[in-house]
C-alpha cells in the first residue's frame, strides 16, 4: 500500500516537479494560481510541505535570504522518490478513470 | 520597483501564532507576494496581505498535527497554542478517560458556581439604592432580649426631631388593602411611608413623581405603585399618572410607579401610601408596628449615628419610662436587615460546596497520575530527545487546563440548571435570592476556579511527571515509580474520604433536625383542611359587631356545604407569624414593676375556629352565641398558661387584664383551656397564649384567616367557599387559598431547602470519593500485575489476592474515615444554629454514616480487587 494523495497535496507536488531547483512557497503559489486558478495561502502550502516532509515525499533545505523576503530565507523543497512513486501513481490512476470520458470532462 | 512596507500589524500576528519556522517561510512569502503585486496599488496588496495571512494562521495553528518541543524564537503563544493542540488530541484519543474526568470536574466546579451565584445575591449584588452604606435602619432593642424590633410611632417622631446625624429618618408602616374595580378584587400588600423615604434610599419613580411633603397630610390621597402591579392589574397603562385607583373604596390619585428593581425591607410590596399619623398614632409608644430607615449625614459615621441614638435611648427611658425604661436603640446598616440573616446559610452551603469541588479535584489529580505513570515512558523518552523539563510541566498543566475549562463549561451549564432549580424550590424566607442569575461575575468566578484547579490537580502530577529521573523511566523498571504514583494517589483517596465523612455527617445532622422538625406535633390536624384569608376593610367593617356578622353568617353557609365539618377563623394561623401580644396582668397575682410585665401572645377567633382546626379542649367550654359583643369578656388559655398561673387548680373563672389598673369592663374571664399549638414556628418552644371571641373587641386584627375542616380534598371545595364570599360581600378580596398542610410545610421550607442542597452535596461527595477509590485500587492492580503473577504461581490463591487488594483499599477507607470522622466532631458545632433539637456530637449519627461510607468504599474495592484476583498468572507476569 502506497501514500494516498489529496488533490491539493498533488497540485503542490507537480508545482514542485515543474519548478525543479526553484521550488519554494511563493514560486509554488505562482505556479497554483496561474495553472490552477488555485489562491492558496502561504499557510496552507507550508502546512502542506511540511505534512509531505513527515511522510518521506518532499525534502527541504534553506537558501539564502533576499531582500524581496524582507531578509527571510527561501525554503526549497524537492520531491524524493517515494514521492515521484505516489505522484506517479495518483496521476495514472486519474488518467486511468477519465479514459473515455474526455468529452463529457472538457464539455462542462 | 517602490517596495511596500508590510502590515505592521498583521506580521506581529504572524510571529505571535506561528513557530519559527512557519513563521519565516509563511512572512517570507507573504512580502514576497505583496511586492509582487505593488503594481496593482498600494491599499490592495496590503489587503490581500491581510487575508492571507488570516489564513495562513487559521491553517497553521488548527490543522498542523504535530506535538513539538518548542525551539529557540518560538512566542510563547505559539508554544501555548502547541500545547493546547496536543492536549485536544489526547482528550480525543481516550474518550472515556475524558467524559469520566470532565463530568467530575463540571460537578465540582458546577456546583460551586450555582452556589456562589447565591453567595453573589447575598454578598456582593448591591441593593437598588443609591449609596447603599450610608442607608441605615434604626431598631428598638429589648435590653433582655437581643433581638432588634420596630419602633413605635410616638418614639419615632422624637428620634426623627432629635437625631443629629441621621437625614430624611422615615417610617414605614404595613398596610393591607383591597383593589376595587380592575376585574376581581384583589387583596394587596401595601405601606404606609414618610414623603422622606425616597429622599433617604436615593431612589426614582420609573413614572410620575416621588411623595412631596405636600402628600403627608390627613387628606391626602396620593399613591404610587410598584411595577409589577402597574403592569398586571392596571394594564401597563402609560398614562396611569393622575388617574384613580380604589383602594379599599377608597378612590387615590396614582402620583408614581416605581422601577421593578424597587422593593423595600421585608418587601415586596404592590402599593405604597404617604404616612400620616393620626392623633392616636402620635401619642402610641407602646405598639411597635414601624420600621424606620434614614441616611447618615455626610462625614457621619455609622458609630457616631449610634452614639447619637443611645443619647436619644436614655432621655426617651427616663421621659417615658414605663414604656422605654429597657429599651435602647439599634442603628444598623441597611444590608445586614436585608440579606444578613442569609450570610450563615449560605456560606455554610458555600463551604460544603468548596468541599465537592476539593473532592472532584483530587480525584482529577488521581486520575491524571494513573495516566501519568502510563505515559511515564513517552515522557522519558521525550525527555531523553531533549524536550526541557518546562516544557514537559507547561505541556501537562495546559492538559489539565483543557480539562479545566471542559468542565468549566459543562458545569456552567450545570449551574445554569441548577439555579432554575434552586429559585423553582427557594422558600420565601430567601425571597431575596429568587434572582440569582449566572451573570458576568458569577462565570468569572467559574472561570477562575477552573483555572485554580486546572492548575492545582495538574501541577501534582506534572511535577511528578517532570522530576522522574530519565533513566529509570525509560528502563523497565518500574516498581519504584509506580510504589510513588500510588503513595500520592493513596494520600489523596484518604483525603478525599475525609472530606465525603465531614460532608455526610453535615448531611445527617440537617436530615436528623428536619425530620425532628417535622415530627413536632403542631397541636392541631392539618390533614384536609382549607385555609384562606379574607380582607375586611375598617371602611367597611369598622368594629366587631359588623366583622363578627359577617363571619358569622360565612361560616353557617360554609358549614351547610355538605363535605365541610367545621369553619371558622382567626387573626393568625400558627406557623405564619408568632401573633399579637400585650402585657399580661393576672389577677390575684402581685403587679409586675413598670417594664417588667410578662407578655402573651392573643388570638381573636370565631367560635368553632378550634373544632375546624381540631385542637382539643382540655377544661371548659369553647365559645359560642353566648359571647356576644355586649356579654361579658370571656377568653381561652392555652394549657401552658393553664399550667404557668394556676397550677394544681383549675383556671375556669380566673380574670385576666392588659389594663395594669383594669375598671370593671377591663376584665377577661377564663372559660376555657385548649391543647397547646406552636405559634411562630414548629421550632420554637410554645408560649403562653389566650383567646378572645372575635365579636368583643380587643384590637383591630379581626379572625380574617379562614379554615374550613372537610372530608376529602380541601382545595375541592375552594370554589364554594370564594362563592359564598362574593355572595355576602362583592367587593371582598379572597387571597392565599392554600391547604393547612401547605402552610405546616411552608413553615419548614428554608430547613428542607438547605437539607435537600446539603444533602445532594453529601451524595455527590460519597459518589465521588467512590470513583476515586476504584480508581486508585485499579491503578494499582494495573501496576502490580507482575506481582500478582509471581504471587499466584507460588501457590496464591485468588482468595489470597483479592484479600490483599481489599485489605488495601480498606485501610485506607478506614483512615480516611477516621480523620474525617475528627474534623467533622470539632467543626460541625458551627451548624448549632442552623438545626433543631439535634445534638451535634451524636455517636450514632456518626457511627451510622462512617459504616455507610466504609461500605461503599468496600464495593468500590471490591471490583478491581476481584479483576486482580481472577488474573491468568502466566498473561499477569508477560506484562
């Protein structure tokens, strides 16, 4: 038995795919809003990670502060394999439930 | 890009409710986002801030499930939302331990609470006056007796002309009446007041105008009225101001309607009138009928007040001895005549209570140890992982805090509950206390003890908890921990035990006196009979040949109802108030010096009074047609007065007098001698006491109390008998129609009142101490398995064992006993006053609830004992 995802847990998850190395909240947030049409707190997605971190999916590790963060440091997350696996897993099982369906999906 | 400043604000939040971390990814976003949207306008971007951060708070603090020792940076709000967090989850993970804990404490804190918005009432809710400290009450004090009483008008008006320190002195006289003309008549208390009272209470009419000087005068015809008669009886009428009202058919001008708020000494009343003495008024020193109530004069103190008033004291002695000669005067707060003869019961209750409540706390404190020594390893090793010892300590005390407050809840509820309860069975003597509420300071109250005890039962078990030396905790050994958890948890039970024995034994006292209070045999049957009470206005009926015709003829048509045995009626039922009472002269008897007369109590009845209210006659004859009022004055005595001046003889024709130098009419002759009956009240010891037909004339209390004896229900024939009334006479008002049994029973409501609370106190108490010795004897069978197993296979048989474990739970029953048992000997003296007729130190009372206490802690033993007996060896030593 595998890590069964929430929805919005896989959403964070394919943010922190696509954005690589950049992948820290306010990049993650960007990401949510402009693909997903999703406003997600900085709270809910830290909360997220971090719940994500405990289960072995995600790692993280601090980068340099910036001045556009007030001199706070990024938090930069990364999937590990086992979250590739879970990731991996609830998309074809999505994939594998729309089959067929495509029509009446894009339709409404 | 201009860089936007964050909400100041809203970032301290942030670093308030989050943890480090949280915080500097959280914040660092945040900016990042608002800089990110500057372009789109300063006052938006900070907006959006705004919400965000709302949000991002809401997540992190409700939804982060972790319990985690705080880091370096952390606010201590965060590290307390940390805890509250984790404390909530552990109450959800073991819910029965939870509701056990929770119930225990909502009894404890709940009837503390219900209690104190008692002690609230009495102690701390003001009076509706202005300036309630500087309002005094000025009393006649008896230099025999101790007891304060009212003044007499003549005596009044020369402490009102003499008085220094005392402004706007006032009196206040009972006056009854009948309305007229709003629907049934209806009978009203009312009082007679000085245009001055309301000048001295500081208090304002709600509508129309306070009495000027102007209403004291012997034509005025002013009244102002309370707010619930306004409301009911007149309709709410706004403009009620200057319209009439018929009081006892006598048309007055309503000049004012008080607040609801407004009542007086020995209130409520519905009607208020301006007092004006008449001429025979102004020269009475002997009969007390007035209350006097004044304001002390700026810088006057309440000492000074009374030193002005003894002066006054001895020139009224040596001016008017034969009336004064050994009476002085009492000045006295207007609080201590309002709620002062409250204060002892119900601190006395509020102690019990405190008791419940120290009982439902060290059985919380006995159950968070059992717990403590089952989490003992995951506070080892979290102690081992480095959480600071303060940490562990804050973490248990904000456990014990949420249970606290749980139960703080919960026992609000309770008490909300339990005031309606308490105004539903409050006899009238506590009027006062009818509304008591759970308002703002009576939940701050719950708040604090909840918090007191949160802390008190958390801190044992935490410290316990924290000071546990890692090593041992983390190694299996735990026979030393858990021989301490049970040396704290068997301390605490044997107190708790002490505590239920003191609670009992106050029970028992209070059901031992009512029940002897009830058992006092009144001196009359109450069963199935009718009282009622009837006004006879002076207009009306302004002497005895015109009240005693229309008695008369009430009782023949009462008495032709086929169910009714007997009627008639007298001035006062026993029970209701003491009676009336003059200074007695016997002839034949040497005179008594001026201020040294005996005083009896007297009674103005209608002739078969007595066989409706089946009181023996013991000599004699009772009354009938014969004492007319143009007869010669004849009267009844009471055995003890039988027994007191004519011992040995018999009464029957002797001749008494309230004249000290009686003319020939003076003289009352002695025809008859009745069965005793209680007077005031079923404790106190009868009096002497006679009785006078009504139709001859001896004071202006005519037998308006009825009592009709009948065959089955009494109230049945209630119907009848306000028929008959109106028959005679349409205008009369008919009020209190109660059984006799209902007045007995109201004579005892204040004693059965605090014997039910006390009671229910003593019950919750021995339930409690219950819980906690099960509770600990289990702990200890669950700590002692081992034992048990190695016990069992060396040939121990569960007989063996399941002695052990109840010859532990006794000792500790009988200990707790025992002390209890002791404190209780030397402190129940302070309930003397409150019983009748039972010994405090009565060694049945305390041996008969020490067995039923050493009982119940023997079926409390006896479960977890039989558990420890009935243990598989091989399974108990595996553990």
């Amino acid at each position: 038995m595998g890590d069964v995802l929430g929805e919005f847990e896989q959403l964070v998850l394919l943010a922190v795919l696509r954005l690589d190395d950049a992948a820290y909240g306010a990049a993650i947030a960007r990401q949510l809003r402009e693909k997903a049409g999703r406003d997600a707190s900085p709270g809910a997605i830290f909360t997220t990670l971090e719940r994500l971190e405990a289960r072995g999916l995600v790692r993280s590790r601090y980068g340099e502060p910036t001045p556009e963060r007030g001199g706070r440091r990024k938090r930069y997350y990364r999937l590990r394999s086992a979250g590739q696996r879970a990731l991996a897993r609830s998309y074809t099982a999505t994939i594998r439930m729309a089959q067929g369906l495509e029509a009446k999906l894009t339709k409404s | 890009m201009t860089r936007i400043q964050p909400p100041r604000f809203a970032e301290w939040l942030l670093r308030l409710t989050l943890d480090v971390a949280a915080y500097e990814a959280v914040a660092g976003d945040l900016e990042e986002d608002l800089q990110h949207n500057a372009a789109r306008g300063t006052l938006r971007a900070r907006l959006r801030y705004w919400r965000l951060a709302v949000h991002s708070i809401a997540v992190c603090v409700l939804l982060r499930p972790r319990a985690r020792s705080p880091r370096q940076g952390d606010s201590i709000v965060s590290t307390l939302l940390n805890d509250l967090w984790y404390a909530l989850r552990l109450l959800r993970r073991q819910p029965g331990f939870a509701t056990v804990l929770v119930l225990t404490l909502s009894l404890g804190i709940g009837g503390t609470t219900a209690m104190f918005a008692l002690v609230e009432a009495v102690v701390f809710r003001p009076l509706p006056y202005t300036d309630e400290d500087r309002i005094v009450m000025v009393w006649e004090t008896d230099a025999t007796e101790a007891e304060k009483k009212v003044g007499t008008p003549a005596n009044f008006q020369d402490w009102r002309t003499n008085t220094h320190t005392i402004d706007h002195l006032s009196g206040i006289a009972q006056l009854d009446a009948t309305l007229t003309g709003h629907g049934d008549p209806q009978r009203l208390d009312g009082r007679r007041v000085s245009a001055s009272l309301f000048a001295a209470l500081g208090v304002r009419t709600l509508l129309g105008r306070v009495f000027a000087a102007d209403d004291e005068r012997v034509s005025a015809d002013t009244v102002i009225v309370a707010h619930h008669l306004w409301r009911q009886a007149l309709g709410a009428n706004p403009d009620i101001v200057g319209t009439r009202i018929v009081l006892n058919d006598v048309p007055r001008t309503v000049v004012g309607v008080m607040p609801p708020e407004f009542r007086l000494p020995r209130g409520p009343d519905d009607f208020w009138v301006p007092l004006v003495f008449t001429d025979w008024e102004r020269q009475a020193r002997g009969s007390h009928w007035m209350m006097a109530i004044g304001r002390l004069k700026p810088g006057v103190t309440l000492a000074q007040a009374q030193a002005d008033m003894d002066v006054i004291a001895v020139r009224l002695a040596r001016d008017f001895p034969r009336f004064n000669a050994r009476e002085g005067l009492l000045v006295e707060p207007i609080r201590d005549e309002m709620l002062g003869g409250l204060r002892r019961p119900v601190l006395v209750l509020m102690g019990a209570v405190m008791l419940v409540l120290a009982i439902a706390c060290i059985n919380t404190a006995n159950l968070l140890l059992a717990r403590a020594s089952a989490r003992h390893q995951e506070v080892a090793i979290r102690a081992a992982l480095g959480a600071r010892r303060l940490h562990l300590i804050r973490q248990l005390l904000t456990e014990s805090l949420v249970f606290a407050m749980t139960g703080a809840v919960a026992g609000a509820g309770l008490a909300w509950f339990a005031t309606i309860a308490l105004r539903m069975m409050m006899p009238e003597s506590l009027a006062p206390l009818r509304d008591i509420a759970i308002n703002v300071r009576v939940l701050t109250f719950a708040a604090v003890m909840a918090s007191l005890t949160g802390v008190l039962f958390g801190l044992a078990p935490a410290l316990h908890l924290a000071r546990q030396r890692t090593a041992t905790a983390i190694d299996a050994d735990r026979a030393s921990t858990s021989a301490r958890v049970t040396r704290t948890g068997r301390t605490l039970v044997t107190v708790e035990l002490a505590l239920a024995m003191m609670l009992l034994v106050g029970a028992a006292l209070f059901i031992q006196s009512l029940r002897r209070l009830t058992n006092v045999d009144a001196g009359f049957r109450a069963g199935s009979v009718l009282t009622f009470t009837i006004e006879l206005p002076r207009s009306r009926y302004p002497d005895p040949a015109r009240w005693s015709g229309f008695l008369d003829e009430l009782m023949t048509r009462l008495e032709k109802e086929p169910s009714v045995h007997a009627a008639g009626a007298i001035s006062w039922l026993p029970l209701t108030t003491a009676g009336g009472s003059n200074a007695l002269f016997v002839e034949g008897l040497p005179l008594p010096g001026p201020g040294e007369e005996t005083f009896v109590f007297y009674r103005l009845i209608t002739p078969r009074y007595f066989t409706a209210m089946g009181i023996p006659l013991v000599a004699g004859r009772f009354f009938d047609h014969r004492d007319s009022g143009d007869a010669r004055k004849v009267v009844i005595v009471n055995r003890t007065m039988a027994g007191r001046y004519w011992p040995g003889e018999s009464p029957l024709g002797k001749r008494v007098s309230f004249a000290r130098a009686p003319s020939p009419d003076d003289w009352m002759t002695v025809v008859g001698v009745v069965g005793d009956t209680k007077q005031g009240s079923l404790a106190d010891a009868v009096d002497i006491e006679m009785f006078a037909p009504g139709a001859q004339e001896m004071n202006w209390f005519p037998p308006s109390q009825v009592v009709v004896r009948t065959a089955g229900d009494p109230l049945a024939i209630t119907a009848a008998a306000r028929r008959h009334v109106r028959a005679l006479d349409p205008l009369m008002a008919i009020d209190k129609v109660q059984s006799l049994e209902a007045v007995v029973a109201t004579s005892t409501a204040a004693a059965r009142f605090r014997t039910v609370l006390v009671g229910s106190f003593g019950t919750i108490a021995m339930v409690l101490a219950a819980v906690g010795v099960y509770g600990l004897l289990s702990l200890s069978v669950a700590l002692r398995r081992r034992e048990i197993g190695v016990r069992t296979s060396l040939g121990a048989a569960p007989r063996d064992i399941l002695r052990l474990f109840l010859a532990e739970g006794l000792l500790l029953a009988v200990i707790g006993v025992g002390i209890g048992l002791t404190i209780a000997l030397f402190t129940a003296r302070t309930l003397d006053t409150l019983l009748f007729d039972t010994p405090t130190t009565d060694p049945r009372t305390y041996a008969a609830i020490a067995a039923l206490l050493l009982a119940i802690a023997s079926c409390a033993c006896y479960v977890p004992a039989r558990r420890a007996a009935r243990l598989d060896p091989v399974e108990a030593m595996r553990t």
